[in-house]
C-alpha cells in the first residue's frame, strides 16, 4: 500500500470481507435463468453445489430466487479512482447511503495500449472490483461497451481503433474482430462474477446509448457473443433518448430489458435554479419486462465551466426530491440507474476534450475527493426506504386521492398483493416555489381519512398507507418513511418530513395501546382501533408504543437532517440502526458486542439499535449507556488535526524544443483508416504513427529558398488544445487546436495557425528545420456511431510553407510505450515524459530561472506527509494564482499524471491527490506549456486538506 499514514487502519481493515459483515446480495440456492427473449445460448457452465441462484423478471421486477428485488444502484468508475484501496471506500460508501447496486462501466482503452494487448492488472483489475463488489452485498449491472461514452477519451475506445478499416458500432468485419477480441476477455471475468454463480452482477448492458446510425446485426451478435462467453443474467440495454429512435424493445437485435436514460435538467450549471419542462418520468419499453430507468440523472458535466459547486445545486436536494420520487410513482420503475454516485477524477489523458477537464465530480452526491454531501443525505432517505418497503417492488397504478387545493397534485400506485398505497404529492408544477398546505381525500386500505399535507417549495413526499411496518400496521402518514427494523422483540422506525412542518401517524391496533412520549412534542389520541400520532418535525422526536395486540414500537420522528444521521446496516443477526457518526460503513454482531466500522468529522454521539449490551468501534470499546428508546448511548472522538508541509526548494529542467534524437519516426504514410483525409501527403496524423496520448512534436526538415514568408498550420487537438511552433529554434508563436474537420470540405482549416517567418532567419540552399509542438487534448466520442466523428485525427492536420515549393521531410514522436503500473493514459510525448522526468528521482535538476522561454519548462519539488494514523484524510493540490497567463500545467505525482491545470481555459484550480499514489516521501513535478515568457514559473500553489475523518477498522 502506498498511501502511507492517508487511510492506514481504514484501508487496512477494508480489505477484510468478515469485518465487512456483508453476506452477499442472495443466499438461497436456485437454477440460473434469465427469462425472456434471448439469441443465443442462456445457459452458464456449471459452477459449484449451493452457487448457483436463479435470476428472473417480470413486468414489475427483477426476481432473484423468486424475491423481488428493487434495484437502486449508483453509477461508479474504477477508472476515475487510481487506487484499488479506495475503490472499496467509494463502494462502501455507496452502500452506506442506502444503495443495493452499482453500475459499472468496463473502459476498453483503459486495458488495451496496442491491438491484442490487454492488461487487467493494479489499477485495472477487475476481478477485484468484482470481487470487492461481491463482498459488499452490492449488485452489479456490468456495462462493457464496447462503446460506453461516460465522457471519456473517445468514449472508451481505444485509440488505437481509430486506424481499423470499418464503421464502429457496427458489424463491419474490422471493428467487429477487434470488439470480440476485447469481450473475449472481459466477458469471462464477469461471468464468473454473476449472481447465478454466487457473485452480484444482477444485469449486462449491451452497448450504450446506440440510438443513431444503428445496425441491428452488430445489437444481436453482442448478445451472441455474451451468451456464448457465459453470461446468463438478464441483457438490458441503454436508450437515450425518447421519441422514434432505436430503443431495442423489440425486432431484431431486442435486449430483454430496455431502459431509458433521462437526464431532465440539462447541463446548463449557469443557472442552477432553472428547471425546463421535462416530465422526467421514464417510460415502459416491454410490458414483459420492468421499468428501467438505466442512467438518471444525479449530477452533470460542466458544460459552462460554471464549477462543479454549481452542477450540484442544480442536482441537489430539491431537484431529487421532486424528480426522483415523480419517477419511481409515474412510472412504477424498480430498476434505478443513477449517474453518478461518485464522479472521480480524469487523470492522465482520460478526458473527452470536448466536454471535460480534468476533474470529473459530476456534481455528485460524493465528491471527487470522497466527501459526502446534501446530496449524499437525500441519496439515503431515499434509498433506505426504497431497499426497506417491499411492497414498492410490485406496483399498479391506482386512484389517487383528491386533494383539497388543487394547487397540490398527487399520484398514487398500489401493491395488487399487500394493497399497501404509494401516494406522491408534489405540485402539479414541479418548478413551482408555492407554500401550499391542504388535506387529502385518501381511501386507505384501512378506511377513509382526511390527510393533511404540506408542500412548500420545490418538494415531493410519497407517503404510505395499509404497510405492515415489522410487526406494526401503519394505516397512513403525512411523514416519509426512512427505514424500519426489528430489534429484541421491538420493531424501530424513522419517520421524517421538512424542519417546521407538521406531522401526522395513525396506527391500527386491537386495543388501546400505552403510548409514551420520551423525547420531544407527540400528541397520542385513540379511537375505534387507530392510534394518531400529531407532531411538528423538529429534532428527534421519541414515542414508546406498547401493548395493543402488537410488539412494542419505537418509534422515531425526524427531521430531513436528523433522518440523514442515522445508518442502517446489516448483520448476520438483522439489521440495525445507527445514529451520530459522518459515516457507518459495516457492523458486526458477535455475542454482545457490536463491532461498529466508523468515520466521525468531528466528536460526538453515537447511539445504537441493536440486540447487545456493549459496542466497540475502530478496535476500542466505547462506554455506552441504556436509554429509554432500548438503544445505546455513547461518544466517540473527532479527526485529529492535519498539518501539511509548504510546496519549497523547488528544482528545474528545461526541455528545448524537439530535445532529443532518439524515438523519431517517420512521417511517410498516404492512406488513413480516418474519413477526414489530409490537406495534402504525408499523413501527419499521430495515432497513425501509434501515439495516441498525449503531447506530439514534429520535426520538419526543408530545403530553404530564402522566399518563405508564412509557415500556414493546421492541427486537431480537441477543445482547449494548443499547438507552439519553431523555425530553426526560433520561437513563431502559438495557435489554439481545431476541435474537428469534416468529410466534405465544410471546415477545411480547423485549428488554423499563421506564422510570420523572421526577416533573415533562413538562407538559400541551406536546411531548414520547422519544429511543432501539438497537445492532443484527447479523442472525440462516437455517440452518433459515426466515424467522421470519432475518427477525427490529431495532430498536424496541414503544413504549408508559403514563399517556398521544396519538399518536407517529416518525423514524428510521441509516447512511449505502455507504462505498466500507470497505463496508456498517463503520460505523452514529452521529451521529459520519454525520458521519465516525471518519475520520482533522477538527476539534472537545477535552480528554476527567474522566467522561462515559451515552450516546456519542468518543475520539482518534494514534501513529507506526516498523517495521523487511523484517519482517512483526502489531500488536494491548489493553484493560487489568478491572473490570466498563457500556460498549462502537468501534474505529476509520484509519475501519476493527476491532472492538467489549464489556467484561464478551465475553471478548475483545485485537483485531487489519490491516496492511492501518495506516499511518506512524495515527489510533485510539473510540466509546464507556456506559450508565452513565464515569468516565475508555474505560480504559486499549495497543499490542501479536502476531508479529514477518524475512521477505526479493526474489532
């Protein structure tokens, strides 16, 4: 591990499945199936006695072993998170807000450097994640592409499938030999990972989005090929888009589960409280299969370079309340994809140009650097009562009651079985800020009542009537229900509504029940076998409810804050309630102990529903006390504080332009696999020449005439790229990269640069040398499946020396080959990235100079950590300088590429260091591009605390 004193006992303890007290998501044995319309075979090879489950729909649910299941899964990628230690804290921490799933996308370029080469190793095993997955309890939709998008560096394809002959996403013989090459070794490691083998891959989504320029043939051989290499779950599918394009619902090339991918509220994060018109309900696609809402919108991408801070008020609580409880109500879904749960960071050259930069946190409910947030909390309220209320997983619609105001709407479903009723209430407006409080006409299965309700601002609330709570039958509630469980004999419930509002509860017992009010304002009234239940939600209100008929109920009333302090988790002997700490990641109970893994962010309470008599967290025995409620009462300790070293004594090397003789090839090529053909020959397109990553320099070698007077570029770079350029070591200047050209010849000169050649600097018969630095900022997406799109090239595009007809000789360089603990994505062509600079030690370095030319200049220093132990605290590096210079800076830590900071061309000043790549002693190098005279070097930046938790791992 090499995050040493960063997460330490957290880490460490992590990697237990036993102090994890996860059991898997299924334990009964069954035979696998996957019903519904299938091509191909369906059936797994055989696995070990008491392994294999069985996996079934119908047009409510997913079922496994004849238990429906309500999947409500986060979107998470392992190739944003560098750090196989960490993969388990973001999971876990997925888990721990109420999440039963997980998505995960499988990045083809992420694994495979050249044709036929793979690596599935460090960062890129995912067998682990897997496994990791499996030991958690969390299922899995699994998500291979080939093509995934997710923002990413050609949307997950390798970069290398640029030069293949043949549309992707198609099935043209070129593309379709390379995908199968990569499912050929992927699908088997998720096979071994289904549920009907043990594991928790529950779903296995074919393709991503494929709306556009669709090819039915290449839909059916991928499920082919998945049946063939062993996958036996339920296929399910991703449509974007509403409206008359290909959804795969039916016809051939049909998935047996289609879903919908809706993301109402745009990407605009410039105006956060603006909300359009989508309904924001997803639709059914089969009526053989349920509602799948595959990617939902819980974040978005910084379009605006507004900041993420924004992206996630624009996603934030209001905005999750109101859409999200719409969706699960109007449309009966019981498959949640939500995207993402957590966003990470797109370190070394993972980035798609077009719409990202380095940090990807999405606006998500946890944030780049790990922490949890407003959102993480609704996340939870509405996750617990989504895995907790069974009946949710089998839903009709059914009459709504009326209400009072018809300034408030409501929706209702209800279970055929149990009878128990869904009802949303909401405005009919969901932008509306009205302040409406009225009562509703409700029919319960238990008798007819007038509800009060209240919906003020941006708020929806799905309230509960005819549910049997444990052992408790609850005839209706103007509170939410957070989660509920049984502890020694007693049943526990959370109910919760806003901080103000009032509340109401009626309860169904034989006979009049002794109602005792421990905490807080609780007025009790029974008549004719209801027992009613009138609050104000402020605080934590406590009632002891015993006799009646029914075991005793504790139950506990909530505000929207106080709701979000609790944890449930599961153990071998049910699940318990937890209360107090910033997180609760497992629980244990052995004898009368409960063994508690915990982070606290500062000191506090913690309190306890669960069958013991002592507690001990993170190895230590907490004193406790018994309360009123059954529960225990103690206090655990805050983070002790970070104290971080200065970034000082910093070190330089320069690297003059086209350095180095060694790793030039050269440029001869006259045919391309791109549609977007060259201005004239050779070919100087970079990943025709096998670099794909990166930074390009090209070295161009002419006769000179002593006429030339303009040197006319091109070059592709993707957005925010730049390209600088020499003539005989004199410095022309620089040009902004071109995002994309066309077929036909509507944009003929993107990323056009003119450069002015010096008075006297080139001589008649002698050589010239014109020398151009190009930074690939990435590969275009194919989401239309279109190879004008996604084979845009990268590099020169065109080169023209005007005044002069002489021939040039071109070379290029590039990145080296694959950095084996690091990947293809990490590093470029630099002259200092070839030469390993950004790998911690070496020698050359001197005192930085008071300015550096324009060009590459790099910059070391080092600095110790000296962490508390026991603590998981996140680290972030900050660029202090605000004014609007013309360069960009590679950071590299410990030869992680961690991130480009782009100066004025993006918004993002503070990026991530991963745990996973730091260390005690750290080294922090920069390569900086600078396309003017830099006077003080890359500015003034800093270390910075982004999280600080205690966390205990051991018993």
């Amino acid at each position: 591990m090499r995050a040493v004193g960063v997460v330490l006992v957290l880490l460490a303890s992590l990697l237990s499945p036993a102090a994890a007290g996860a059991t898997g998501p299924v334990t009964a044995k069954a035979t696998a199936t996957a019903t519904g319309p299938v091509t191909g075979p369906a059936t797994s090879p055989a696995t070990p006695e008491g392994a294999r489950h069985e996996v079934t729909y119908d047009r409510y649910s997913l079922s496994v072993d004849g238990e429906r299941v309500l999947l409500w899964s986060g979107e998470f990628h392992y190739f944003r998170l560098p750090s196989q230690e960490l993969w388990r804290d973001v999971l876990e921490k997925i888990r721990a807000a109420g999440f039963n799933g997980v998505s995960l996308y499988f990045h083809w370029g992420y694994h495979s450097p050249a044709p036929g080469s793979y690596d599935f190793t460090g960062v890129r095993d995912v067998d682990l994640l897997l496994r990791t997955a499996d030991e958690l309890g969390l299922y899995v939709v699994a998500r291979p592409g080939p093509y995934i998008n997710a923002e990413t560096s050609g949307g997950g394809f390798p970069a290398w499938l640029k030069t293949v002959a043949g549309r992707a996403r198609s099935s043209d013989p070129g593309y379709t030999a390379a995908y199968r090459d990569w499912l050929d070794h992927l699908n088997p490691i998720i096979a071994r990972h289904q549920v009907t083998r043990g594991g928790s891959v529950i779903a296995y989504n074919v393709e991503n989005e494929y709306a556009v320029n669709v090819d039915a043939a290449y839909m059916e051989q991928l499920q082919q090929q998945a049946r063939a290499d062993g996958i036996d779950v339920p296929i399910a599918h991703n449509n974007c888009c509403n409206g008359d394009l290909a959804n795969w619902s039916s016809g051939r090339g049909a998935v047996q589960i289609p879903g919908v991918d809706d993301y109402p509220v745009g990407f605009d994060c410039r105006a956060p409280d603006t909300w359009g018109q989508s309904e924001g309900v997803t639709r059914r696609l089969r009526d053989d299969g349920p509602v799948y809402a595959a990617e939902y919108q819980a974040g978005a991408i910084d379009l605006h370079d507004a900041g993420y801070g924004a992206c996630r008020e624009l996603t934030g609580p209001d905005f999750m309340k109101v859409f999200y409880k719409s969706n699960a109500i109007g449309s009966g879904a019981t498959m949640f994809g939500y995207y993402m749960a957590y966003g990470g960071t797109s370190w070394g050259w993972l980035p798609q140009p077009n719409d990202v930069y380095t940090s990807y946190d999405y606006g998500a409910a946890i944030t780049e650097s790990r922490q949890l947030t407003a959102k993480y909390d609704e996340f939870k309220r509405q996750g617990y009562f989504a895995t907790t209320v069974a009946p949710l997983t089998k839903t009709d619609p059914a009459p709504a009651p009326v209400p009072a105001d018809p300034a408030v709407f409501a929706q209702a479903r209800s279970n055929p079985d149990t009878g128990t009723q869904f009802v949303l209430v909401r405005h009919p407006d969901r932008r509306s800020t009205a302040d409406v409080a009225t009562e509703l006409d409700w029919s319960t299965p238990d008798g007819r009542y007038r509800v009060p309700v209240r919906v003020n601002g941006r708020d929806a609330k799905v309230l509960v009537a005819g549910y049997d709570l444990g052992g408790q039958r609850l005839v209706w509630s103007s509170s939410e229900i957070l989660t509920h469980v049984g502890v020694s004999g007693r049943d526990v419930a959370v109910l919760y509504g806003r901080d103000g509002e009032r509340g109401s509860t009626v309860l169904r017992y034989s006979s009049a029940p002794t109602v005792r009010v421990l905490d807080g304002a609780v007025r009790a009234s029974y008549a004719d076998g209801d027992l009613r239940l009138d609050y104000t939600h402020s605080g934590l209100a406590r009632v002891l409810v015993s006799g009646g008929g029914r075991p005793p109920l504790v139950l506990l009333l909530g505000t929207d804050e106080t709701a979000a302090r609790f944890w449930r988790l599961d153990t071998d002997q049910g699940p318990v309630l937890v209360r107090g700490t910033a997180l609760a990641r497992s629980a244990a109970v052995v004898g009368d102990r409960l063994v508690l893994r915990a982070d606290t962010d500062r000191a506090g309470e913690v309190e306890v529903f669960a069958p013991v008599r002592r507690l001990g967290v993170g190895g230590r025995t907490v004193h406790v006390r018994r309360t009123p409620s059954g529960s225990l009462l103690g206090a655990l300790p805050g983070p002790e504080p970070v104290r971080l070293p200065g970034l000082t004594d910093w070190r330089h090397r320069a690297e003059p332009p086209g350095a180095g003789e060694t790793g030039w090839v050269t440029a001869d090529r006259t045919t391309t696999a791109s549609p977007i053909k060259p201005k004239a020959l050779p070919v100087l397109y970079s990943d025709e020449y096998g670099f794909h990553q990166g930074s390009v320099w090209y070295r161009g070698r002419f006769t000179a005439t002593g006429a030339e007077r303009t040197i006319s570029l091109n070059a592709i770079t993707g957005r925010r790229g730049v390209y600088l350029v020499w003539l005989d070591g004199r410095y022309l200047g620089s040009a902004a990269g071109g995002t994309e050209s066309d077929a036909e010849p509507v944009n003929p000169d993107p990323g056009r640069g003119d450069f002015a050649v010096p008075e006297g600097l080139l001589v008649a018969g002698r050589r010239a040398t014109l020398t151009v630095l190009v930074e690939n900022m990435g590969h275009n997406d194919d989401w239309t499946a279109d190879d004008t799109r996604f084979k845009q090239p990268r590099g020169l595009f065109g080169a023209v020396v005007r005044g002069s007809t002489a021939p040039i000789s071109w070379q290029v360089r590039g990145s080296r080959p694959n950095d084996g603990e690091r990947g293809p994505m990490n590093a470029g062509g630099l002259h200092g990235e070839r030469a390993g600079w950004h790998l911690p030690g070496g020698t050359g370095w001197g005192r930085p100079p008071s300015a550096a030319p324009p060009g590459v200049s790099w910059y070391r220093t080092a600095f110790r950590l000296d962490l508390p132990r026991g603590h998981d605290v996140s680290l972030g590096l900050r660029f202090d300088d605000t004014t609007q210079r013309s360069h960009r800076v590679l950071i590299f830590v410990n030869g992680w590429n961690v991130g480009q900071y782009l100066g004025g061309a993006s918004p993002q000043r503070d990026f991530v260091l991963p745990a996973g790549v730091l260390a005690e002693h750290n080294a922090l190098t920069f390569a900086v591009i600078a396309t003017e005279r830099l006077p003080g070097g890359p500015g003034p930046v800093r270390l910075v605390t982004l999280g600080n938790h205690r966390t205990g791992g051991g018993r």
